[in-house]
C-alpha cells in the first residue's frame, strides 16, 4: 500500500540538492529585483519566476502521476494470469512487490541492470537506499536474461529501461526477453517519453527518456508486435507487445 504523497516525496528527496539549489535562486533573484539593487528589475522578476516555475511544475506532475493516477494499480495485468512473471529493474525497483501481490500465484523472476560504473547519479544511490532490492533480485551484466527459452508468460520493464541509454543494447535486451518469452506471452513497458507533455513538466529532464518513435524502432527490430497501448495520465505510456 502507497502512502499518501509518496511519489512526489521519493522525487524530492532522491534529488533534493536540486531542489535546494533551485530554492537559493528563487530567493536570490527576487530579493536582487525587490531590494533595488539593480537597474533592470524586471530581468530578475522574469528570471526568478521562471526558475520558480521550474521548480513547482514537476512537482506537480509528479503529484499527478504517482499519487493521484492509477499507475501503481497496473490495470494492464486484467485479463493476464501469468505463471511465470519476469520483472526488469534498473537499480530502483518499487515494482515488484506489486507485481507479486497482482500475481500471487505466480513465480516472480527479478533482475536488475543496475552498473554502478554507469548508474552513477546520486540519486540512484539514494532510491536503492530507500528502496532495497526485492528479495532474490538477481543482478545481470550485458543484458543478458539467466533464464531458459520460452520459460516466461510476463515480462515487465516499469519506469526502468530507459536506463538503457544506447539503441543497439536496447534491441539486445528486447531480443533476450523475446528469447525467454514463450510464444503467447506479452511483454509490457511503461515509460515516460520524450514527448511535448513531458517537456513542459520536467524541462531538460525529459532529455533522459526516450520518444515514442525510438521504442517504436526497438520493438520492431527485436521483432515484437504492439497489441495495444494504455495512456495513465499525458505523462506516462505503457505498451503491450507480444513476439511478432
């Protein structure tokens, strides 16, 4: 269960020197435009409000997305009774407790791609802080699957492998899920995109996602197939795909 402002407190704290770096401009700037000590005034409003609005708006969407959405419900899982459910993570995982109480009868595999060679960003160390691995997550170097062919049903990349920052690892880890999966199975992803909604929300951040049309590409050379596409709020897409 999801404690009220969850979301949006995780996102303050794993990032918070930003935020307290934000808030010293804020305050700077409008007591330089307030106090008079400079002769255009108004270059210093403009910039503090600006950076102020930078500040509250992916506060808000986060508040939107993951404490007032229905994200965490993963309404995709409806209809799918998997025996053997593959979850992806990328050193932050608060979905696999949620996978394995939606899927209560199932095995629950999880791996993290989590390198501490590449995922350097401070705030990766502080969510796996707060956020310890599930217990027997497995940690898998090279994109490569420690599973046998078709012995999966689900396989679910949440808010994950953007973290996979280079196109051709991508492919060769979509192509290791298709191996995996077996013939009916469905992999599922949900994601931020680089998208227009994205941009206004979190500004140069939406830079770190990646756009409708390069997951696109990647699904249709690790040869998956889109059986539908689910929209929880403008910010987040999730695709169903099955092996084509």
């Amino acid at each position: 269960m999801r404690r009220p402002f969850e979301g949006t407190w995780n996102v303050v704290r794993f990032n918070w020197p930003r935020y307290v770096a934000g808030i010293l401009v804020v305050a700077f700037t409008f007591t330089i435009a307030t106090t008079g000590q400079t002769r255009l005034p108004m270059l210093f409003w403009c910039a503090g409000f600006l950076a102020l609005v930078m500040l509250v708006l992916p506060l808000i969407a986060s508040y939107r997305i993951y404490d007032r959405s229905g994200l965490y419900r993963m309404v995709w899982l409806d209809g799918l009774a998997p025996s053997v459910v593959l979850n992806m993570t990328a050193g932050f995982d608060e979905s696999s407790s949620i996978l394995a109480s939606r899927c209560a009868t199932a095995k629950l595999v999880v791996v993290d791609f989590f390198d501490p060679t590449k995922h350097t960003e401070p705030s990766i160390a502080r969510a796996r802080k707060a956020y310890p691995p599930y217990p027997g997550t497995e940690l898998t170097f090279g994109h490569v699957l420690p599973l046998p062919d078709a012995s999966v049903d689900l396989s679910v990349g949440f808010l994950a492998l953007h973290e996979i920052r280079e196109h051709r690892d991508r492919v060769k880890l979509l192509g290791e899920v298709r191996r995996v999966l077996a013939p009916q199975g469905h992999l599922v992803i949900t994601e931020h995109l680089r998208d227009l909604p994205n941009a206004i929300a979190f500004s140069i951040g939406v830079l770190h996602f990646h756009s409708d049309k390069t997951w696109t590409r990647a699904f249709q050379e690790a040869h998956f197939r889109l059986v539908r596409q689910h929209r929880t709020t403008p910010f987040i897409t999730t695709y169903v795909l099955r092996p084509a």
